[in-house]
C-alpha cells in the first residue's frame, strides 16, 4: 500500500555479531594501550617520588586500575580509562606528550639491568655508530717529526764554542808529563832522562808528548820545533849531515841550542832519526865512549837516512 510504513526490520544476525566482534577487539586495542601509559606514568612517578610512601601509592593505583579494566563480567562492556584516572595516578603524567612517552617506553627495555639508573632520554649508545673523526684530521697519519729535526740527536755544542779551559797543578802536569815520557820512551825511544823535566817547563812539548801519536816521526818533529823553534827542519838535509855536525861544533852547555842550528836545514823525515840519536847522547852525558858503546842501532839509522 503507498504511504504505509513497513514494520522495521532487524539486522542481519551476521551483521551484528561482527560489529560486536570488531568493538570487542578496538577495545582490547585500547586497554592495552591504557595499560602501557599507565606503566609509563607509573615508572615516571617512581622516579621522581622522594619516599617509598609514594611509590607503593602510585602502584596500588595502577593495580586498582589494572583490576577495574580486567575484571569484568561476560557482556559487561569496558570502558577505557578517563584522563582523569591517569592524572589522579599520577601527578605528572598528564604533562607528558607521545614523544616523552615514547623515550620512557625505551627506558623500559632497561628495566631489567639491575643498575636501577638509566642514561638521559636519548642518550642510548648506537652499537653500529662508528667514532667520528673530528674535522681536518686523519687517523691513519703519525706524528711527524719537523724537518730537519732528530729525536735521537744528543745537543750539540754550537761551533765556535770552545770548552771550558782545563785548571792545571803542578801534581797534574807532573802526572801527565809522567805518563807522556813513558808512552815515548815505549814506543819510539827517543827521549832522554830529562824528558820529564822539559815536559813541565814547555807546555808546548806537553802537547807533542801526550799519546797518541800519528807517527813516531810525527812526535819527533813537533818536539824539536818545540824545543828549537819553528825554523828548525827547514830544508833536505840528510840525518847524518845534521849529526856529523853535531859530533864536530857541539859540546858542554851550549849543546841544545848548537844542536838546534845543525838540525836546521835538515829534512823533517829524519827527524825521528836524529832525536833518537839525540836522546842516547845525552843519556850518556856526550860521552864518546859510551855514545859508541849505547848508540850504535841509533848511530846506524841516522847513518842511512
């Protein structure tokens, strides 16, 4: 008939039983997610509560809460807790926002440390980060040392400084000179008995006697030239020329300053020779007899050179 009104009909017996299924589940969904936000505020409480008092409150809330949304008779309808449940349970959590929560989430995973602290929100260490060279350096290059630098090089003295003079005593020119007339008399055998006297009156001997030596004629040429002058062994004179002259004009106090001008134009090569011969003369105090008997290996080298 137009116009009249049809009886209403009931839903589909299907229809309404998967809408109650999907509202079962949404709320569900939303306890859970109840559930985790009370956690967090609960943990945030704990932390900041100054006396277990506090903290055994916020938990009886939680529990209270827990047990009011699980305990529920068959077909009773649950609803989500208000924000005013969770703020009464906690003072501060209604200041927290998603991002808050989510950091505090994190520190959940830590729970289970035993530490009971935990690092700031944010701060947790990244395994798979790798250290971070800072700019404008190279981890692979070593310290280099400055050119023209040697970390093994002891100081130097710097050229032209000279050491600090040596302060002698008579004991220790008298030592040296000692020491010296020993080493020439063992070597080259061409100092006399006042070897040592002559030492400590001529510094400059001093240092043609003191070992080592180059050579023994080497030490031979610079003691005459210390003794006679730097004139001395000038020229190509043979060892036996210089002597014969020596034998003939020489003799009593003047015979080291006559013995000097003979040697003067004799070549320095023989001056080992000579001094040699010198040395056993005098030894014997210019005796003719005791020169031949003493000097003869000294009298057959000067002879052939």
């Amino acid at each position: 008939m137009v116009g009249a009104v049809r009886p209403p009909t009931a839903p589909p017996v299907e229809a309404a039983g998967t809408s109650k299924r999907a509202w079962v589940l949404g709320l569900g969904l939303a306890s859970v997610v109840s559930i985790v936000v009370i956690v967090i505020a609960v943990k945030a409480t704990r932390k900041q509560a100054p006396s277990g008092a506090q903290s055994g409150s916020a938990t009886g809330s939680a529990i209270v809460a827990l047990g009011s949304g699980s305990a529920s008779s068959p077909g009773t309808a649950l609803a989500p807790p208000s924000d005013a449940a969770v703020a009464e349970s906690s003072p501060d959590a209604a200041a927290f926002d998603a991002i808050t929560a989510a950091r505090l989430a994190g520190l959940l995973h830590d729970a289970g440390s035993g530490s009971g602290k935990h690092p700031p929100p944010g701060t947790h260490p990244n395994p798979n980060t790798k250290p971070v060279t800072p700019p404008g350096t190279n981890p692979n290059v070593k310290t280099v040392t400055p050119p023209g630098t040697n970390p093994n090089t002891k100081p130097v003295t710097p050229v032209g400084t000279a050491p600090p003079p040596v302060v002698e005593t008579e004991a220790s020119i008298a030592a040296e000179c000692k020491t010296s007339c020993q080493s020439a008399k063992s070597s080259c055998y061409n100092v006399s008995a006042r070897c040592e006297a002559d030492c400590r009156a001529n510094r400059e001997l001093r240092g043609c006697l003191k070992p080592p030596y180059k050579s023994c004629n080497q030490m031979a040429m610079c003691g005459m030239r210390a003794v006679c002058g730097s004139e001395v062994l000038r020229g190509a004179g043979t060892c036996r020329a210089a002597a014969t002259c020596q034998k003939d004009t020489c003799n009593g106090n003047n015979a080291i300053k006559c013995g000097c001008s003979c040697a003067m134009k004799m070549s320095p090569i023989n001056a080992h020779a000579l001094s040699a011969l010198d040395a056993c003369a005098m030894n014997c105090g210019l005796d003719e007899t005791c020169i031949q008997n003493k000097c003869m290996v000294q009298i057959t080298t000067c002879a052939a050179q």
